[in-house]
C-alpha cells in the first residue's frame, strides 16, 4: 500500500513540465497585477552512515500572493519536492504539490471563498481535496461546504496520474455560553462506488474556571464502527500544579479497496493517558505520566514516564511493557540554550535497557542515542540549523546521522 501511495499522482495527467508551465502562469499573472508577495523557500537534507548510505534532499517552497487583481483576493502555494541518493544513484523522487488555492474574502461581508488544491481538517473530515470550499460566519457559529477532487500528496515525477474519486462534505459551528459544538460530515466516492462515510460530533469548553473538558464522537458509517472517541481533561489543580487525562479509542482510517479493510476491528486501540506537572520552585519542575493500553492481553500494556527539569535542562526515566511482553527502561537528557536573539544550542542523550519481546525469545540489549544541534539566524531573513545525532547498538555497529536545514524568507513589503 505504502508503493501505491508513493507511486500514485495528482486526479489530472501532471508531469512536471506541465506543473512547472502551470505556476509560470499563476505566477505570470499575479506579476501583471502587482501583488504583495510573501513566503519562505527552505531545504533540507538528511544522510546517513550505515548499511544504508544515502542522501535525503527536501526543498520546499511557500508563498502567499496578495492583491491579485483584486485586493480582496490573494494566492496560496505550497510545492515540496524529495531526492533520494543511495549509493550516489538517485532512486526515488517525488513531488508534493500541498496548496495551490485562490482565497477570496470580500471586506464586510462574513463569507470566504477557496477554489484550488488544499488540505482540508474539517471536523472529521481530512484530506487533499482539489475544489471549491465556502465559509459563512454569523455572530457565534459558522457553517463551511467543501466538494471536488481527491489528488494524491505524493506526485511522481514519471508516472501519470490516476483518478482518485471525489469528496464533499460539511462543518457546523457554534459557541452556547461556554461551551464550542461542533458537527461534521464527510462522504468520500469513486465513481458510482462509496468509499467512505463519516459523521462527527465535539464540544469543547471550561466547566469550572479550573477544569476544561473537551469530547469528540466520529463514525465511520459504512463500517459502522466508532472511528475515534476522546475524552479530554485539563484541571489546573494550583497555581504551580497542572493535571491532564485522556481517554481514547480509535481505529485506523482505511477506506480504500485494499485488503487492509478486513483488520479494522483487530487494529483498534483503546488506551488511558495521564500526565501531572509540578512547578515546585521559580522556574523548576517536576512531571509524571503513564499510560495503559487496553487489549485482549490479559497482562496490561503500560508505559510510565517522570522528570525533573529546567526551561533548560531535564532529566528523566522510562519504563514500559510492550505488546510482545517485552519489558524496557530507559534514561533521557535533553538541555538547550539560547545565546541572544539569533543563535540557539541544544543537546541530549537516551540510553534503554531490555528487550521489546519476550525475554525467552529475545535477550535485553542495551542501546543509546546522542544528539548536538543548533540554529543560527545571521539575517532576519535567512535560518540555518544542524543537528548531528550517533545511535548505537550492541548488536550493530555506530550509526551517525545529520540533518542540516536552510530557511529563508523574502517579501516585498516595506
């Protein structure tokens, strides 16, 4: 599934030459109208030394163009691109065309407007869709419609693009007292068949002025199937005492014609989250968490977690039983520091002890990762950052990997 994905294109036949005649125009015709242009162009490239041995280069660029013939309308794009080097041989790239939308929102007047390529998080709707999206706005609630094209994200560069089906759906929500509700719908198709269909409910809000409560219901209705239900808490038990709990059961979103569909119900999960944090001196804190997983295993899965730390030092353990009864603890450090407003440092260490089988089967190993990093701004324009990180293993010999990023911005706003 994962080839499939990688390998599928846009809903439309997009080589790019083809995409790169298509900007040229957008941009062309933004340029006639003397637009405000603003955005950030960034790459970054990832090695590694092991077993592997390759390269990993990702550009991307972003832009936003204002007053596009007219100023209450404006451009968004978003294009990132991938290489990948293996032994000094590029064998896979890849294009990822993110954004590419018209936005229009009239002054006065509580509608917006978006026609293009976007991805969408509209209550339980999720997804690169390539269409027309409305919002409407009232005082305290707001409805939104969306409908048109599924591309894919991943676009190849040598393969044309196959049909991928269609989608609309819908967004309502409103503010009563303290409390935000929301509804949602999203329908999913290909062609004459249903690929998918969802409904979704959620309400947010504070109960008491120290307790916030936030819930979410969503169905998968072809499945018929809960696809996640949470239930989220936040209690500020002190000025210096933060408590958080979570309850979530959840199942993967699979509604393609894939043959992933018939695990659905093995691959949900159901699991309690709870974390406290204690500011018990200035700025030093100490916080805790665990979390247990529900399953047919009648030994409980869990994970439990406790730090001290700084804003720029913490230190902390883990340990944790996996679902193969594999027990594993480990130690962390982590600490950054900032010197003035254009350069940051940062650094840590993770050391873990055991196995993630059943010791029977599996011996305890001991691994541990190290890590160096910063970033620098020179210019307010321009960022660069690196981090250099060494895994070990006692089975394996040392890993080194590096990941070195450049970001610059430009505008032509005085």
């Amino acid at each position: 599934m994962k080839d499939r994905i990688v390998k599928s294109c846009a809903c439309v036949s997009l080589t790019p030459g083809t995409l790169a005649v298509l900007i040229g125009l957008i941009w062309a015709a933004a340029a006639s109208a003397s637009p405000k242009i603003s955005g950030t162009a960034s790459a970054w490239a990832y090695a590694r030394d092991d077993s592997v041995e390759h390269v990993q280069i990702v550009p991307q660029l972003s832009f936003i163009a204002r007053d596009c013939v007219h100023p209450d309308l404006h451009f968004e794009g978003s294009v990132r691109g991938f290489t990948d080097f293996r032994h000094d041989q590029a064998e896979d790239r890849q294009l990822r065309l993110l954004r590419a939308v018209f936005v229009y929102e009239p002054r006065g007047v509580p509608w917006e407007f978006r026609l293009g390529q976007q991805w969408l998080s509209e209550g339980v709707a999720r997804g690169n869709v390539a269409g027309a999206w409305v919002r409407h706005r009232w005082q305290k609630s707001s409805v939104t419609l969306f409908g048109g094209s599924r591309p894919q994200t991943a676009l190849s560069v040598q393969d044309k693009n196959p049909l991928q089906g269609y989608a609309a759906g819908l967004h309502a929500r409103t503010r009563v007292s303290r409390y935000s509700l929301g509804a949602s719908y999203f329908y999913v198709g290909k062609g004459s068949d249903l690929l998918y269909q969802a409904a979704g409910v959620d309400a947010a809000g504070r109960v008491r002025s120290d307790l916030d409560l936030r819930a979410r219901l969503e169905m998968n209705l072809e499945q018929s199937a809960i696809e996640r239900g949470q239930l989220l808490a936040q209690w500020r038990a002190g000025d210096d005492l933060l408590v958080s709990a979570e309850l979530r059961t959840q199942t993967p979103r699979i509604f393609e014609d894939s043959f992933f569909t018939m695990f659905l119900e093995d691959a949900s999960t159901t699991y309690l989250r709870a974390a406290t944090r204690w500011t018990f001196y200035r700025m030093f804190y100490a916080n805790a968490g665990g979390m247990t997983l529900f399953s047919e295993n009648p030994d409980p899965l869990y994970k439990v977690r406790a730090a001290l730390g700084h804003p720029n030092l913490e230190i902390g353990y883990t340990h944790w039983l996996s679902v193969a009864k594999g027990v594993m603890d480990g130690l962390y450090a982590q600490a950054s520091y900032r010197f003035g407003e254009k350069y940051d440092a940062f650094g840590g260490y993770d050391f873990s002890k055991g196995s993630n089988a059943d010791p029977d089967l599996r011996s305890a190993t001991e691994s541990h990762a190290a890590y160096l990093g910063g970033s620098a701004t020179p210019v307010p324009a321009l960022t660069v950052s690196l981090r250099v990180e060494q895994v070990r293993d006692l089975e394996r010999s040392d890993d080194w990997r590096g990941l070195l990023g450049i970001t610059t911005r430009f505008s032509n706003l005085r």
